[in-house]
C-alpha cells in the first residue's frame, strides 16, 4: 500500500483514526503495530512474515547482546540482516554479472524483492549497532521493538529512523491539535509533491523521450528526472513525518533543499539526510573517517559511495551513481573546496553535476545511458528542435512552478509575515491552501486510474 | 483554531467520502471509459487485491473528478493533451505523431506486395484520407504529412486518387476521429472520375441520432457535449445485402449499435475482417474491392447504388495470406483506401 492512493486516504486512514483513538492509552501502540503490519500486508502479502521474523530476531540479538556477548550477537544480528538484504536484492545481481563476465549460465534466483527491506533492514542494524555501542538500551517489549521498524509512516520508503531518536516516543507521546495539524499540513504537501508534481514530471520525461530529441530534448529530460525524483522522495518523507505527527512521532527532518547547493558536500548534507547519516555514523567514522591519513580517507569515502550507489539499487548504473559522487567529492575535497563557496559558479556547477547524475540514475541500461549523456553534453545532435520547443512550452509552467519549491524563499517569507499584522489572513490562506492541495491531488490520484478501453480503431 | 480547523475538516473529508463511498450503490459501467467497474463482489472475491481499484472506480463523482483534473491540467499547467488527444476548438483530435518512417514505409511495401502479387489482372487505385490532426495548428505536435504524401508519391507503384485537400476540420465528428457520412458525398465525383461508377444526384432519407459521442471522449476524460450523427439511406442501401465473414447477415445500419458505447459501429456493425455488399438492384455487373480500415464504414454505403457487389477487406483482422480464398480479383477495380493514421502504424496490417 501505498500513502497516495485511495485506499490508504479513505479507508486505511479513517479506520486507523477511529480505532487508534479511541484505544486507551496503553493499547495505542498496539494499534499502530496491527495497523502497521496491515499496511505492509496489502502490499506484500506473506512477505509480512518475513518483517515479522525480522522484528523477533533482532529483538533477540538486542536482548542478547546485553545479556550474553556483546560482539558476538552483534556479528549474528549485522550477519542476517544484512544475509537477508543480500539473497532478496543482490542474488540476481550478481548472478547476472558473474553470468556476463565469465560466461556461466547460472540461473537467477525467482524472489521479488521485498517492499521496504532496505529500509528496515538498516533500522535494525542502526539499533543493533546503538545497543552494541551503550548508546541505548535493548528494548525489552518485543511488540514496542515491532512498532519502532513496521511503523507505517516510515516502513516502505523511510526516512530511516533511529531507534535512539524515537524511543522515548515509543513510551510516552503526546498528541495535540497543533501536533497533528501540523502533520496534516506536511502530509498534505508532501502528497501533492508526489501527485501533483512528480508525477507530471514523470509524463514529461516519458513524452519527450518518445520524441525526436535534440539537445534541448536530452536537457528536459534530465530536468524532469532530477526534480521527479526530488519531489518523489522529499514528498514520500513529507508525508511520512507528517502522519509520524498525527500518531505523535517527531521524525527528524530527511531533505533541506537539496537542489539549492552549493556543492556537492554541501547536496549529501541536504538530500537524503537520514541514509547519508547512517553511512557517516556506521561505515564512514568507525572505519576511521578521515582521521587516518589521505589514503585512509580515499578509501573510506570510496567504500561508502560505492555502498550508497548499492543500496539504491542492484544494478550497475547505481555502482556508477554512487562512484560518480565518490570522483566528485574527492575533487572537490581536495582541488574545488575554495571555489565553492556559494557565488553563482557553486550552484552552476552543482546543479549541473546533480542533473547529470539522475540521469545516471533514472536509465538503468547502459548503452542507453551513453547515448543519452552524449546528447546531453549536444555530441551529434541538434541544439533544438520544433518538438523540444514544444514540450518546453507545455511544460513550461511547471518547471517554474517546480524552481519556485525548490528554494525555502516563499517559505521563509510566509514565516515573516505569519510573525506581523497578516497572520490571521495568512491562517485562513493556508487551511484554504491544505484543501485546494488535497482536493487537487485526489482529483488527480482518482484521473490516474482513469483507464479507457478503446480498442484500435481507425 | 486553525489547527482545529484544519484537523477537523481533515479528519472530517476522509470519513466523509470513505463512507459515501461503501454507502452509495455501485456503478458497473463507466460509459466514458467504455469499460466496467470494479465492483464490490470483486472486493469480496480478493479484499487486498481489488480493494484500491474498487474505491477509485467507485469514487463518488469520478466522472466529474476526471473531467474536472483534465481541466486543471489543462488551464493550471497548459498541459495541451490528454491521453495523446488534443481538444482544440470542441474538436478533440487524436495525436497521430511522430512521423515513422518505417510504418510508412512498410505500407507502402505492403500495398506495393498486394498490388503485384494478387492484383496483376485488376484496376487497382489507392486513396489517403488525412486524420484530423492534419488541421492543427502552429503550436501542436502534428505529423509532417508533406513529407508522408512525397513518399508515398515517390514509392507507391499504384494510382492515386486525391481526395486529401478536399476536407476541412468540420467534415469530422468532434469527438470521434472519423469524418461524417456526408461529408463523403464531395469526393463522390473525384471517385468516379477513376472509378466510373457512373455517380449521380440520387435522392436519399437522412437519419439523425442526436446523442453521439465518439471514441475520443473516452480518452480526453473530461466533458464535452454531445453531436448528431447522420446517416443516409435510400431504396438501394435498404435492399442491400450485406455478409460478415465473422457474423454472417447484418443491415448497412445497424441501428442497434447506437446505443452502443461506440455508436460509430452502427456504420457496417463496427470492425469486421470481410464484408460483402450485394445489390441486386444495380442494374450492373459492377464490382468494386475496397481495402480498407473503418474510415471507409461509413464511406462505402453511399458507393452501393452504383455496385453490383463491394467487398471490403479490412486486413488489421485477417491476413492477405487467405483473403485469395474468399475474393476473387481478377478483372475487378480494387481500391485501397486508408486514413493517414494506419499509415503512420502499418504493422497492423497483417501482410507477409
């Protein structure tokens, strides 16, 4: 299940409302763990006994760690986790590239990757790790534990959210109507982020793509892909700490708009936030950061990025994306770093190399991708043609509309003004905006199923 | 306050329209999608499988809530098309873009391999009628159909009749790709001028349905209203007898498709592989052999007066392979008469 479909919105919601409020105190949790592995049932059927078993395991490891040895449960705990990780998400992978490069004709293996597995996955092992390190104790209640990794808000597509940061909520939260309309408020954005932009944006890419292209063409289209997956993700994570809010969870913040950087350090601070963390904080800084010497640090950064390109996905065009930021952030670490200081050259350049690198990420075949990055630096083709001035016409309003939230400008603004005489037209103006939004996205959500049968006929 | 507000009237549409939406009974057709609905009993056969299409097809006003996205789109973002259909002016024209140059040029090796393979002792001519999208203007994405009639021009080894420059946007229905019957009726004359059926002033009754709305409606999603659709007949078209290879005896008309979602079918019964029009009243031993695509339905019932016999074969539902046991060629005027639109997708046609 999905947060921008239907039934999420207008059957799993109100239901989760009505009951989860009316429960007593001490059984909300216990709602939420119910509603929680729900959600995760209508997506994933019997894949809910995988996540279970997940949940149980790790709970054990916790309890074991304290209580028996510390390293070696820790080294069983990391060991499965990341097992199941490798068997559901790279089997194949590897299969396939050993196929390629030594010729065997191994056969793949038949398993759909799980919904979420990477996300809960690293749940896990940030508290595994977190107990290991006395930074936190076991949890003791097996079914608060389940709660904290299959809480619905985060468990498919995250942020990924640490044991640490949620435990005491876990216990003890409070709700008030500031809390959830606040959470309204981010989820209502974050759903016509998803809705109302990124999947425009997805059409565009796929219309000009089927075009004749030009170089114009090629730079739409990595437009589109680059804010399709901005507006994707950052509205997926909206609407993931906005219902957080509504059941009493702060989840910490996971996008600062990122396409606003100066450089590309500056983008990895601002983009993804809780995944780049989790790598700095359990790959990066216990291998010695940067601590260690040049080629020390060389070497961490490598690991990591070749990690991060791995973790998005299990094909090569993510080994390239995440090494492609690896070259990018040793460049700048140790040539660019005094050039980047936020002048109009700094975001150029950024904005740049992040275009190109969804690119990279959005095209998964890679002689396609050659071709399309030849196009995009206009090797062998037109600058323009009549079909990209076309689609830059009809997509015209979108990409400003697009640039305008990509900056915390207006935002900043509105804030201001909220604190003058305005602030009770600014109120009304944005509980008539939240409605115009939701009305907007589900009219949209509802003409995204709209599926005629004609059949071939001319 | 706000935030009361706000989570009220929140909370509030979420139960309101969840509700609504068990409550209120069940439609099981969407006329115009032109297909079902999911009904509960689907959501009771697999409660998790069907749950989310059984609430977006039953969502309360869904037509409405289409239409009123598709204006949004429209006028929010200037998104021109829907479902790659324009709506220009209350015509809504079907993107038939871009140019491929290998469907086309496979039509016209198809119809070349027809030509010298089965057609060496027959009159054979071929005819382009344009698709509406040949009236678009600036600003619109629009095949190069310049460069589409040059090749064909260039590479066809038949004779051709022009009858592209005889029609304006109004010769076609608003919501349906095809032209009107009548519009027909003024390249009846450039017809004959190859054919020589012997065309003259004959009088027909015109029949009007009101209520028309094409197959385009269904995928623009939005509102628009509906048209007449006319049909001529007369003593000639009435007597005729007409036979599906597929579904044996049918009239010219057949007026039981109007209440169809595709009331363009009342033209001939809608898609048929092999039709044969005899009428025994023609006072002649003419034959005319139409190749063809649906185009032609509503084209072909105002040419029986003059004929003795018609067979149109339309070959995106039976391949040129078996046609030879169904027709015979020999000494007959054969025509091929396409829209540019199946020329643009040619491998539709089943040759070779």
């Amino acid at each position: 299940m999905v947060f921008s479909s239907i039934s999420f919105l207008f059957f799993f919601l109100p239901l989760l409302f009505l009951v989860y409020f009316l429960a007593p105190k001490r059984f909300k949790n216990y709602v939420l763990l119910f509603f929680s592995l729900l959600f995760y049932f209508f997506g994933e059927k019997w894949y809910v006994i995988l996540l279970i078993t997940s949940c149980v395991i790790n709970y054990l490891c916790g309890i074991f760690m304290e209580r028996f040895n510390k390293k070696a449960f820790l080294v069983i705990g990391l060991f499965i986790n990341l097992g199941l990780l490798f068997y559901y998400k790279y089997t194949n992978f590897f299969i396939g590239t050993f196929n390629d490069i030594f010729g065997f004709g191994i056969h793949t293996l038949s398993v759909v990757l799980p919904l979420g597995i990477s996300f809960f996955t690293f749940q896990n092992i940030s508290y595994l790790i977190d107990v290991y390190r006395g930074d936190v104790r076991a949890q003791r209640n097996l079914f608060l534990y389940s709660t904290y990794i299959t809480l619905f808000p985060q468990l498919v597509a995250g942020p990924i959210v640490r044991y640490k940061d949620v435990n005491e909520e876990l216990d003890k939260r409070d709700s008030s109507y500031s809390l959830f309309s606040s959470g309204v408020v981010r989820f209502v954005t974050g759903l016509g982020k998803k809705v109302l932009i990124a999947d425009l944006f997805y059409s565009m890419g796929t219309s000009i793509m089927k075009s004749n292209m030009s170089f114009l063409s090629y730079l739409l289209v990595a437009i589109s892909f680059t804010f399709q997956i901005y507006y994707d993700f950052s509205g997926y994570s909206d609407m993931a700490i906005g219902l957080g809010r509504m059941f009493g969870f702060n989840f910490k913040e996971n996008f600062n708009y990122p396409l606003i950087a100066s450089s590309v350090t500056d983008f990895w601070r601002r983009w993804h936030i809780s995944l780049s963390s989790f790598f700095r904080d359990y790959v990066y800084i216990p291998l010695g950061g940067n601590r260690k010497g040049i080629f020390k640090t060389i070497r961490n950064i490598f690991l990591v990025w070749l990690l991060t390109g791995l973790w998005h996905g299990a094909s090569w065009n993510f080994v390239f994306w995440g090494l492609y930021f690896f070259v990018l952030l040793i460049i700048e670490k140790f040539f660019l770093k005094k050039y980047l200081k936020g002048g109009i050259f700094s975001y150029f350049y950024t904005f740049v190399v992040i275009l190109v690198s969804f690119v990279i990420f959005s095209i998964t075949d890679l002689s396609q991708l050659f071709v399309f990055l030849k196009g995009l630096f206009c090797i062998g083709v037109t600058l323009v043609n009549y079909e990209s001035l076309y689609y830059l016409d009809i997509y015209f309003v979108l990409i400003v509309v697009s640039l305008v939230g990509i900056s915390p400008y207006f935002k900043e603004k509105l804030e201001n003004l909220k604190k003058g005489k305005l602030n009770k037209v600014i109120n009304v103006c944005e509980v008539l905006w939240v409605i115009l939004v939701f009305v907007l996205s589900v009219t949209s959500l509802i003409s995204s199923t709209f599926n005629p049968f004609i059949y071939f006929r001319f | 306050m706000k935030d009361k507000v706000i989570t009220f009237l929140f909370v509030g549409i979420l139960f309101i329209v969840g509700i609504c939406l068990f409550v209120k009974g069940d439609k099981e057709l969407s006329f115009y999608e032109r297909r079902k609905l999911v009904t509960i009993d689907k959501v009771k056969s697999d409660f998790f499988g069907n749950l989310d299409d059984y609430m977006s097809d039953q969502f309360p006003f869904r037509d409405e809530v289409i239409s009123f996205n598709s204006v949004t789109q429209r006028y929010l973002f200037r998104i021109k098309d829907k479902n790659d259909v324009y709506v220009v002016e209350d015509y809504l024209i079907e993107k038939n873009y871009p140019y491929n140059e290998k469907e086309v040029m496979s039509f016209i090796d198809k119809i070349n391999y027809i030509n010298s393979n089965y057609l060496r002792d027959s009159n054979v001519f071929y005819s382009v009628i344009p698709d509406k999208s040949y009236f678009l203007k600036d600003g619109y994405l629009k095949l190069d159909f310049d460069r589409l009639m040059a090749q064909l021009s260039k590479d066809v080894n038949i004779q051709y009749i022009d009858i592209f420059d005889s029609f304006v946007m109004e010769d076609y229905f608003k919501t349906d790709i095809h032209l009107k019957q009548d519009s027909y009726f003024k390249v009846m004359s450039v017809f004959d001028r190859y054919l020589n059926f012997g065309y003259r002033n004959l009088t027909y009754n015109k029949n009007v349905y009101e209520n028309f709305y094409g197959a385009s409606v269904g995928k623009v999603g939005s509102y628009v209203d509906s048209e007449d659709i006319m049909y001529f007949s007369n003593s000639f078209i009435d007597n005729a007898i007409v036979k599906h290879l597929e579904f044996g005896k049918r009239d010219v008309y057949d007026k039981d498709k109007l209440n169809d979602v595709d009331s363009y079918n009342l033209f001939l019964s809608g898609p048929s592989s092999l039709i044969e029009i005899v009428n025994e009243n023609s006072g002649n031993n003419k034959e005319l052999i139409i190749f063809r695509d649906s185009f032609a339905s509503s084209f072909v019932p105002l040419l029986i007066p003059y004929y003795n016999k018609i067979t149109m074969i339309d070959l995106r539902y039976i391949k040129m392979d078996l046609v030879p046991n169904y027709v015979d060629f020999k000494n007959k005027d054969v025509l091929f008469l396409y829209s540019s639109l199946i020329l643009n997708s040619s491998s539709l046609l089943k040759v070779n």
